[in-house]
C-alpha cells in the first residue's frame, strides 16, 4: 500500500470514527448527519483542489509549495517537484540551445537550415552577409526564390552534393566569391554550410598570374639566346659579329641572373616576418652613398640634390633598408628624362618618426597604376621597364622590407610633373645622436 491509499483510507477511518462517536454521545440520526456533513465538506475540499491544481496545471509555479491539508498537500508536494524537475531539464536544453546558436554565430561559416520544402528555418549571422538575406524577414522563404543563381538552382535540385559549389559576386557588396555546399539531414532537411574563400581565389589567381609572368620574362631573354645561338652555330660570322652576338647574350643571361635573384630575394622576405638584425644604421653613411650610386646611375644627365637631417638614424637590417632605398634612387634616375632633377630627403616627421623621399621631375604615374606599383611584374609600360632593365619586382621587394620594418610607402605622382616615393618610419625605428658639424645639403650637377 502507498503513501496515497494509506493516507485516504486514514481520512476515511478518521471520518468514521467522528460520526461514530457523535452517533454514540447524541443518537444515531446525530451520527448520520455528521457523516454527511463530513462528505459534503471533503466534497467542497476535493473542488477547490481540484480547482487550484487545474490553475496550477495551467500556469505553473516553480517557487514554493502550494500549502494544502492531507492527501492534496502530498500531491502538490509530488507535482512541485515533478514540475521543478521538468522546468530544470527544460533551462538546460535552453542553454544548450542557446551555447550552440552562438558556437554557430561564432563560426567563420555561414549556416542555412531548410525545411523538407527548401524553405529557411533558420540562418547564422555569416550566412545573412554570404547570401544577403535577412533571418526574420526571409524566414520561411523559399531559398531559390532568394538565391536565383541558375548554378545554385541546378545544384539544390540536383541532390548531387558530394563536391561543393563556388558561387561568385555574392555578399553584401556582391564582390566575393563564396564556397557552399548542402547536406542533407532528418526526414528530408538540408544544412548548407557557405564559406568565404575570396581571399583565397585571389591568392590562386595571383599565383597564376605570377607563375605566368614569370614565364614570360623568362621566355624573352631565352628566345634571343636561343636565336642568337642558332645564328653563331649556322652562319659564317666575323669575330667582331661574333663578339656583338656575344655582348648581346651576356645582357640577356645577365637579365634572367637578376630575374632570378630578385625572385630568390622576394622569397626570402616573404619567409620572415621580422628583419634578421636591428643595427644602428648610420642614415649620413647612407645618404652619401646614395648619392654615389645616383651619380653612377646618372652619368651627368640630371640634377641631383641630397639634403638629411644630422643626428637622425635608423634601427633595422642595414642591407635590406640600403636595398630599398637605393631601389627608389635608381626607379628615379632611370625614369626621368635626361636633365631632369633627382632630389633625395631624410628627416624627421611631427610624429617622432622619420620620412626618406625620392623626389623626380619624371614623366609621373597615372593615378590608375599607382595602388599597383608594389605588385609583383607589375608595369606601366613593359617595353620601358625592359629597355631601362627592370625586373618588375623591385617595388615588390620594397613593400616587403618595410612591413618587415613596419614602415609604409606613399606614392603621389602628377603626370608630365614628376613623382614621390616616401617611406614612413615610425618612432619606434629612429635614433637621435649628437649632431655633427658637417654640411648636410649637398648639390651635383651633371
């Protein structure tokens, strides 16, 4: 016997025994009365329970115990902590319902969910900026009503998804290029993950281009080797033929050697993040170095001024930082017409920082190549670039040593006036040292 039976047939013993008793002391009509009188109470009783418990049922109360006599107090007792029990199970599912909607919204991944009628049940942040859609307003929206993409149609209504699908000019801005594939679930559902692989298009594309480019000047100086061989192989040639044949060879090979290296340079610097040393360089020492190498570029047929600002150095790899600089020295000096001006600046910046500059009163840059100019075999007109002996990689050489030394580039230019080439060093980079007293603006004239 249960707790609930005993403590019912208790009440009722208890009920029995009253009437008894007044049946005994005032006559057995007193008796039946009270037995009644008893019944009809428990009757009242077992309503209003039975009422409370029908509102408990509807709205239920997870605090206290609702406070009851008997057999009811017991029953209340039992639904309160079976209803505690539910609620407690039902908040956990809520938690974790709510820890996996935001590991999902924290995935780099967009997530769709569809119903077995393709249409949305529910999608991540991700996925609203992958497709631009909008998770309330396109809710219970079909997906191809939203995505009308001829390939995404044909993939969705394939059920063929064991390869994902890539689906250009997507996103807000409809300039990325999205990986997608869908898998099925339940009774008929699918799960469509999108991933955004734009940078990823981009660095293959780059790829590409460069192993291209790379051919291509490669293919240039090996052609007019190969003819010029064939040519001193077959053909009856004088010694002085012979000798400019040979000059011309050596020019080419010479070429491919700087391809080469540059190549191998640029591979080195996109290997390391940080410079491999953090020398004191001495920018006077460079300054006037680089005016030499101006001057040997130059051969007297332009106008070159050096002006540096004493006391101000440099920490960084002294052979990386001479490299770049002296790469925009020679772009200038090999750019600018014959009895143009070449002007080279060092000198601090309001910041703290420091500013080299390359000054030239060239032909200039259209404004539409100069966002370009650090990319590798990047030119504005390849037949120039090959006559003045350019790689095409000397600027990209240039980017990379200066993020490796957290300085910038800046480029202005104005055709038919010239252009500057300026690096940004911040303070981090720049030394002061007690001035010396030596001239510190130096003109040549060629």
């Amino acid at each position: 016997m249960n707790i609930i039976w005993a403590r019912a047939l208790a009440f009722l013993i208890l009920q029995a025994a009253i009437s008894v008793a007044v049946g005994w002391i005032f006559g057995a009509s007193a008796g039946y009365v009270t037995a009644i009188a008893l019944l009809v109470i428990q009757l009242f009783f077992n309503v209003y329970h039975a009422q409370r418990l029908w509102r408990l049922l509807d709205a239920p109360v997870y605090g206290e115990v609702p406070s009851a006599l008997g057999l009811w107090g017991e029953i209340y007792y039992r639904l309160h902590k079976l209803a505690k029990r539910w609620h407690n199970q039902v908040k956990q599912v809520e938690q974790q319902h709510a820890r996996f909607i935001q590991a999902i919204q924290a995935s780099p991944n967009g997530v769709i969910m569809l119903d077995e009628h393709n249409q949305i049940e529910w999608c991540n942040a991700i996925a609203e900026m992958h497709f631009g859609i909008d998770a309330k307003r396109d809710l219970r929206q079909q997906i191809t009503h939203l995505l009308r993409t001829p390939a995404f149609v044909h993939y969705l209504s394939s059920e063929r998804y064991d390869e994902a699908l890539l689906m250009h000019h997507m996103g807000e801005k409809r300039n990325n290029v999205l990986s997608m594939q869908v898998f099925p679930y339940g009774d008929n559902r699918k799960l469509i993950i999108s991933l955004d692989v734009t940078d990823l298009e981009r660095t293959d594309a780059m790829r590409r281009d460069f192993v291209a480019n790379v051919s291509h000047e490669l293919k240039t100086p090996l052609t007019v080797l190969s003819g010029f061989l064939e040519t001193v192989g077959e053909l009856p040639l004088s010694p002085d033929e012979i000798q400019r044949y040979v000059e011309i060879m050596r020019q080419q090979a010479g070429r491919m050697q700087n391809i080469v290296n540059d190549l191998l340079t640029l591979a080195k610097l996109e290997g390391s993040g940080k410079p491999p040393s953090d020398d004191r360089i001495d920018m006077g020492m460079q300054m006037r170095s680089l005016r030499g190498d101006a001057e040997g570029l130059s051969q007297g047929q332009h106008v070159i001024e050096v002006t540096g600002a004493e006391g101000l150095d440099l920490r960084g790899a002294e052979g990386e930082l001479h490299s770049a600089f002296s790469n925009l020295v020679s772009n200038a000096v090999r750019y600018t017409p014959q009895g143009g001006k070449i002007r080279i600046e060092w000198g601090a910046t309001d910041d703290g920082g420091a500013r080299f500059a390359v000054i030239d009163s060239g032909l200039g840059i259209p404004a539409e190549h100069i966002p370009r100019l650090t990319e590798r075999f990047y030119r504005i007109d390849r037949s120039r670039s090959r006559d003045t002996g350019g790689t095409g990689l000397g600027l990209a050489i240039v980017k990379h040593v200066l993020t490796r030394h957290q300085a910038d580039l800046r480029v202005t230019s104005e055709e038919g006036h010239g252009s500057t080439f300026a690096i940004h060093f911040p303070p981090t980079r720049v030394v002061h040292r007690a001035p010396v007293d030596t001239p510190s603006d130096v003109s040549v004239s060629g």
